[in-house]
C-alpha cells in the first residue's frame, strides 16, 4: 500500500498526493483527484479546496522537527 503525502506549502496550501477519500462532517464525499490542495488560509471560495486566494495575504512556513539517527 503506496502512502498518502501531505506537503505543507510554505505560505500557501496543503497539497494531498494519493488516493484519498475527502469526507465533511456529516459524511459527505468530496470529488477529488489523485493529487489535490486544501485550503489552509480560510480565503478560497472553493473551501475545502485551494484556489490560491492565499497570494499575497497569507503567511506561513511550518517545518517539521529535524530527527536525528542514533546509530
């Protein structure tokens, strides 16, 4: 079984690659594609989607924390 990516643009969306269901809060399917991007700013007219309302009005770089191997 392939695993689901989900990127953490900076400043922008969440792009989700892989075969995925999509549900709302009451169990509804959204319609996706095998690679999509989520709304992370609250600004897109398509929510939950990305429609890159986000350019120039949102700010944000999350990285992950660093591990480092103990060998």
């Amino acid at each position: 079984m392939t695993k689901v990516q989900i990127k953490v643009n900076d400043n922008g969306s969440l792009k989700v690659t892989g075969d995925v269901e999509l549900v709302d809060a009451e169990g509804n399917v959204f319609p996706t594609k095998n690679v999509f991007s989520l709304c992370r700013c609250g600004l897109s007219t398509r929510m939950p989607f990305c429609d890159a309302s986000h350019k120039g009005k949102f700010e944000s770089c999350v990285r992950a924390e660093k591990v480092m191997d103990d060998k």
